[in-house]
C-alpha cells in the first residue's frame, strides 16, 4: 500500500501534466485512475452493512457463554465511552492549539450549502430505523434530463437494527440457535471476502490517490499536509500514550500489550480496516493477551464495528475543527 501510495503520486502527476483532452474531457488516465479508486471504495461499502450486521449479533449472542454477562458488557461499553471520549478530547485539543486549518485558509476552496444541519434533535430522530437495517436509495436529476439513483445506508441505524435483533436472539435461547450458526457462518464468509477486497488495496489506493492529485493539484493537497499530520499526532498520542497509561493503571504490562497486539495494530494500519482486521484481532487477544475466548468474542466484534478511536473520534474532531478554519468561522466552547 506504501509502494501503490508513491506510484499513485508519480502516475497522478503524468495524468495532470497530460491535461484534458481537446473537448475538455478528463484523459484517458485520469478517467481510468478515478474508476479504479471509485470502484474500490464502491467495493467497500458493499461490504458495510452484511459486516455490522453479522458482527454485531454474533458478539452479542457470544455473551450466553460468558458468566456474568450484564456486567462484562456494561463495563465494556463504559470503557468503549471513555477511551473515546478521551481520544475526542485530544482531536479537539489539537485541532483548536495546533491550527491545520491556517495552512490551507489561503488556498481556492469554496464553501457549498450544507445537505442537512447537524442538532442533537436531528440527531436522535436519526437512530429510529426507517426500514430494516436503514437502507435508502437517493435519486438525482442530471442536467441532461437522465435520472441516476445510488443506495445508502445510516451505520447508526444498522448498529441499533443489529443490536435488536442479537439481544432478541440471545433472549429467545435454543430456539434462536439455526440464526445464530448461520450468522456466524455468514460472518466467516464475509470476513473472507472483505480479505479478497483488502488485498486489492494497492491497486484502489494508486486509483485514489492518482485522481486525487489530478482533481485537486499539487496546491491543494499541500495544504492538507498540516491537517493530515495532525491526525498522526493525535492517533500517536492515543496509541502511545493514552492506552499505556490505561494499561499500567490496571496493573498490566505495557511491554506485553504491545508485543502481544502488534500484529493486529500492524494490518489495522496498513490496510485501513478495523473490521477487515477482525479475525487477527481476535487471535491475538486469545492467544496473546490471554483474554478468554467467550468474553473476546463479544468485545472484539463490537469494538471494531462501533468502537474506533481514530477514524470516529480523533479525525471527526480535527476535521470539524478543520473545516471551521478555513472558512474562518469562529467556534465557542460549547461548540
């Protein structure tokens, strides 16, 4: 994926010198390295929804065989809440000392109208399902007359939708067990076929970062160079910082975590996928952390679904922080 991210740099920058063709159309590598980048995400999101939907039952329906089950969860989801609301914290800490929205205040970005204002009321109407698993399909109007409709999904409502459906299985016993071996059947083959799509990661990564180069210049994109490195510095602190003083606090071994968890942290990182990296991690916090295999099979599925410091805590913050710069709206406290 490193190798694909400095080709897709050179082959992006031959793609912009080329420049459009004589009818202003994209070249044709320009046009080939957005289809592969938008192919790759669009193989992505396909696999978004069967994912969280069959983790998240298969974790909750693992806790029948876990003893004190009510209080391993709640601590569980107590600790997911303040490791998050930690890592938020840093991501807002950062974003409002370190600035990376200065660096790309001057550059030619311009603001569009918002499609839907962000209020904690918005918010709560948001988590009731409008259908099974909040599946929708949005249509538009080109200027040619020609309709074109895509699918979308709300994750918050396919994680409450799953969660429903897990603790019913769990609640109904025997009767539920042909749903609960198929689930986990199903997340075993989709764990598989998300493995196929991350192997492919190069190839998508050189697609993306090609076309980005095209669409958005040299100019642009530098000017990002400060925000990116600020979300490194905040998944730093987190990683390196945060967690080990969690870890001695509870009188366990830094050393250890991190030797033991490397490898799962390791394909996390490189392939972009906390879901992707599922079967890893479970490994690793059996064998390795000594963890035991009712309880990981509960806590492990949930935390790479709904449970993400980096990508749903530390970068949302800097982002939004981000964003307020460069148009230069003033944020309070309270926001």
């Amino acid at each position: 994926i490193l190798g694909a991210l400095v080709l897709g740099l050179v082959v992006g920058a031959v793609a912009l010198n080329l420049g459009p063709d004589a009818a202003g159309n994209p070249n044709g590598l320009q046009a080939t390295l957005k289809v592969i980048g938008s192919s790759y995400v669009s193989l992505l999101k396909a696999a978004v929804v069967p994912l969280i939907f069959t983790a998240i039952v298969s974790s909750i329906v693992g806790l029948r065989k876990v003893t004190n089950a009510a209080r391993l969860a709640g601590q569980t989801l107590l600790w997911f809440a303040i490791t998050a609301l930690i890592a938020v914290t840093l991501g807002i800490v950062l974003g409002v000392v370190l600035k990376p929205g200065t660096a790309a205040a001057g550059s030619d970005l311009t603001p569009a109208d918002p499609y839907a204002v962000g209020t904690w009321w918005n918010f709560l109407i948001g988590l009731v399902p409008q259908n099974f698993l909040g599946l929708g399909v949005n249509a538009s109007v080109g200027e040619t007359g020609a309709v074109s409709a895509s699918a979308s999904f709300n994750v918050l409502q396919v994680i409450i939708i799953s969660a429903a459906v897990g603790i019913a299985a769990l609640k109904i016993g025997e009767k539920a067990e042909p749903f609960i071996k198929l689930t986990e059947s199903a997340l075993a083959i989709i764990q598989k076929v998300l493995w196929w799509i991350i192997r492919i990661a190069p190839i998508g990564t050189l697609g993306l970062i090609g076309n980005a180069v095209v669409e958005y210049g040299w100019t642009k994109m530098g000017s990002l160079t400060w925000f990116v490195a600020v979300l490194y510095i905040g998944l730093a602190l987190v990683l390196f910082v945060v967690y080990p003083v969690l870890i001695k606090a509870h009188g366990l071994s830094v050393r250890q975590y991190f030797s033991g968890a490397w490898p799962a942290i390791q394909l996390g990182f490189v392939s972009r996928s906390s879901i992707g990296t599922l079967p890893l991690t479970e490994r690793v916090t059996e064998r390795n952390l000594g963890v035991p295999r009712s309880y990981a099979a509960f806590a492990v599925p949930l935390g790479v679904t709904t449970k993400m410091d980096g990508c749903a805590a530390v970068y949302p913050a800097v982002a939004a922080i981000f964003i307020a710069q460069v148009f230069g709206i003033e944020l309070s406290t309270v926001q």
